[in-house]
C-alpha cells in the first residue's frame, strides 16, 4: 500500500493576498484544496485561471483554491507588483506570496503551473503540470467530496474571503493598457483591463469607445460589441480597418470604422491545445493568445503567444496558419520551420524583417517575410532564465520579459517591461541602449531617463511622437522625440464602465 503524504504546511508569515489573514491547512480540514504553484508572466499560468475560477464558483461550498505566486522574474518578487497581476487577472482565491521559493521546493515542484490537490484530511491525493486538465480537476474533487462524505470528513460551508478588487476597484478610467497604436486618424488604446478599445486624439480628446466593457466575446456596434482583454493592434488606412487581437477570446476582430461595426475574422472563441504547426479556414480554426499583430500588404503576422509561435492570416483567402516556430517553448534560430519562440508578446516590421518581442527569453527576435525567410536572435540572452538590465551589443545585452516592440526610422524601440524602460536597439548591429525610465516602477513625467514607468507594454511611433502604454500606471505616454520629455496623457470625460455616462 503507497504511505499517504501529509501535505505540508503553509507559512504564516508570509504576505498573502485576498485574505484578511493567512490560511492553513490545518484550519482547512474538512474542505479539498488546491494549491496553484504559479508566476504571473506565465502565459500557461494565465491559461488555467479560467478552468479554476470555475471549480472554485462549482464547489464554492467545498473546495479552497490558493494560488502559490512563485516568481520566475526578479520583477514578480515585488509584492505590489503581484498585488498588481491579481487586480489585473481577476482572481478571486487567496494568494500565498513564495518568497523563496519555499513552499515550491517543500511540495517538490518542478513546473509552472503545478496543480497540488490536497484531501479533506489534510494528504496530497493528485497534482498535475501544465494547462488542460479541467476534466481531470473535476474528477478528483467529485470522487474526495463522495468519498469523505461516506466518512464524514467533509465540511461544507463557504468561506469567506476578502478580495483585493474590492479594496482597490478598477475605477481609473484606463485599466491595465497592454497595448497602444498611432495612426493618421487617431490613438487606439487596448483598455485591456475595461475589455474595450478607446480612441482619442493625439491629445487625449476621445473620438469613441469600442465596446461595452464587459468581457465577452460578441460582435456587433461599437456599443454592443464585446472584447476579453485585447491587446495588439494593426491598422489598414486605406480601408480604414482596424484589426485586433482579442487575446483571452483567443480571436481576431476586425473593427470597421466606417460603418462602426466589429465582426470575429479567426477564431472559435476557444482555446487551441494544438501546438504543432497547422492551418486553416481563419473563422473554423482555434487560436492560442494572439498577443500582437502587423499586416504587411495582404497579410497579417500574429505573435501567438500561448503557442510560442508567429502565424499568418492572408486576408484575400482568409486561410490562417504557423508561419515559424515548432512551438517548443525556447530560443532557436535558422529556418522557420525549426525556430522556437518564447510567448512572443510584440511584432513590428521593417517590411522584410518581423521583429518579435520574445517575452519569456527576454530577447529581440528577427523573422524574415523576404527570402532568405530566417529567424534570428537580434539580442538578448536567447535562455529562458537569462534575463537582467544590461545595455550593449547582441548577445551580452539583458533585457527583462520584454513585451512592446516598434520599428521606426531603421531602429526598434523596445519596452523592456520588467525593467520599467524604454530602450533603443539596432536590428543591424543588436546594439541596445536604455533611453528613457530610471528604472523604477513608478509614474514620474520628466526628460529621458528621469522619467519613469511601470511595467510599460506597448508602445506606437507616429512622426516625433512615441507613445507608450504604461499598463501599471494605467496610463498613455506620449514622448516628443525631439527632446525625449515625457508626459502623461489625459483622457476628458473618459470613465471606467459603469461609473459615468460618457460625455
């Protein structure tokens, strides 16, 4: 008979969110537990946070999730910027801050996301790594809660939490901006934490809200439509449509602006578990997080993030499939066919060259749409624990989980996301320079690197001007080029849904 295994205990004194005070499991008898080992830059992470939210309201009487936040990058060890990822993702369950990685290495696990499940006696019965076992999940808890019925070991009442939304509700009028776009007819903002689109003027007055802000996947007015956080944007000025990626309805929308409508382009609304390459009728074939995307002629280059991949919708034939990337999760150069990716979180272009933001592996990537079609490291450690805050050349330069890219006037400029930068990069030479931020996450206008941000996302150039989505601050930056003063955007009569009426 395999001896049972006493699940250890949880620390107390250390930080826990949506919780008045910490839990123990010793207090926890008579309910089945799941602890989530997870980080928050994980987009496997992210994936299963759906399928939780859903045992937790099914077995709301019965079962206790509680997220385990062991950081991957030296950033997710700051407590706010935890507190930050729970606001920004929704969740509801308590969350048990790792420091140290000692509950980690006390339940032995190797993988992010792990998910231990604990009996009602206190025993770990089960865990899983990776992301797709919802049925699975369901299961275990079924069979623990009949099973400790019949021994009566099971205490069902619902516990009460108190949550950090309702402490720090998302009332800002922008919420979590992940991406930002310039155009000739104005400023898209993914208002990813509102689920909507904003767009404005280059100076902050608001020519429409696209979407009513409530996450869902419909399309329709611009009133009526729904979005689940977007994020990457690309615009088509000649036919005046806007494309998007809808990143949590794993779904690209197309946003007419003559005749204000929104309609779903690719996409099932359901996640892809899929990660070898394929294709397909763009509206019949199931995405994995687009995070960004570029049109290049008649054609739209996605940053799939959740499969590690670059894929390719052709607009005339509406056919939709991987470009490059096998979908192992590393950094390999050469043909497309044999490249990896790391949750590409950024594209742009030079019109031969893609370049990707390579978020995991915290380095800038070239993929060509020319022949010789190749990828290639333009800098950065290419490892998926290289990762730090160095300026310099190719492969001695360190960036930390980069997510916005854009390619202006033959160099890119960069968010260097967990490094709260904006840095400056070479895609000839992969030389790299820090431009603008002191490098703490904090909101500060000011000149060059006497500003500051936090976790910046996105960002867009449109002549002299730089926009930056500073998705922490909630907040748009603009950057006169001219002489690298940044500025804080307002946004007049702009509220969070359900707050104000729209002016």
């Amino acid at each position: 008979m395999t001896p049972r295994v006493r699940a250890p205990e949880l620390p107390q004194n250390y930080p826990w969110f949506n919780t008045e005070k910490p839990l123990s499991l010793q207090n926890l008898r008579g309910r089945v537990v799941i602890l989530d080992f997870w980080t928050y830059c994980c987009i496997n992470c992210l994936h299963i946070l759906p399928d939780l939210k859903y045992l937790e309201q099914k077995y709301k009487d019965s079962l206790t999730v509680i997220g385990v936040h062991s950081a991957k990058f030296d950033n997710e060890k700051e407590i706010e910027n935890i507190r930050q990822a729970i606001l920004r993702y929704d969740i509801e369950h308590p969350v048990l801050v790792d420091s140290g990685f000692q509950v980690w290495q006390n339940y032995a696990v190797c993988a992010w996301p792990t998910l231990m499940v604990i009996d009602p006696e206190g025993y770990v019965v089960n865990y899983v790594s990776g992301e797709g076992h919802r049925n699975l999940l369901e299961q275990v808890i079924e069979k623990l809660i009949h099973q400790h019925q019949e021994k009566g070991t099971i205490n069902f009442q619902q516990l009460q939490l108190t949550l950090e939304k309702q402490q720090q509700p998302l009332i800002t009028p922008l919420a979590f901006p992940g991406k930002v776009l310039a155009t000739t007819v104005g400023l898209f903002i993914a208002d990813s934490g509102h689920h909507r689109l904003v767009m404005s003027t280059a100076n902050g007055e608001i020519l429409n809200v696209i979407g009513s802000g409530q996450p869902g996947l419909r399309d329709g007015s611009f009133a009526e439509t729904q979005f689940f956080a977007p994020q990457g944007m690309t615009f088509d000025s000649e036919n005046q449509m806007l494309y998007v990626a809808d990143t949590e309805n794993h779904a690209l929308r197309r946003v007419d602006l003559q005749h204000q409508v929104v309609e779903t382009i690719a996409g099932t609304g359901k996640q892809s578990r899929n990660i070898h390459p394929y294709s397909g009728i763009s509206a019949e074939t199931a995405l994995n997080s687009p995070w960004d995307l570029q049109k290049v002629e008649n054609r739209l280059f996605i940053a799939m993030a959740g499969s590690h991949q670059i894929w390719e919708m052709n607009l005339e034939n509406n056919i939709i499939k991987t470009y490059a990337g096998t979908g192992a999760e590393a950094c390999v150069d050469g043909v497309l066919t044999e490249s990896t990716f790391a949750q590409p979180s950024g594209i742009t272009t030079d019109g031969k060259e893609l370049y990707i933001a390579d978020s995991e592996v915290s380095s800038i990537r070239g993929v060509g749409v020319v022949e010789p079609k190749l990828v290639r490291t333009v800098c950065g450690s290419s490892a998926l624990f290289g990762f730090g805050d160095v300026d310099g050349q190719g492969a001695d330069v360190r960036l930390q989980h980069c997510l916005g890219i854009e390619y202006a006037q033959n160099f890119l400029w960069i968010a260097d996301t967990y490094n709260h930068k904006i840095k400056l990069v070479s895609p000839h030479t992969g030389n790299c320079q820090t431009i603008l931020g002191n490098g703490a996450a904090s909101l500060q206008d000011g000149q060059g690197k006497n500003s500051s941000f936090s976790e910046p996302s996105g960002l867009s150039v449109m002549g002299s001007n730089l926009y930056i989505a500073d998705t922490n601050n909630h907040a748009i930056r603009h950057v006169d080029l001219n002489n690298l003063i940044v500025t804080t955007l307002h946004f007049p009569g702009l509220c969070a849904p359900n707050v104000c009426f729209p002016q």
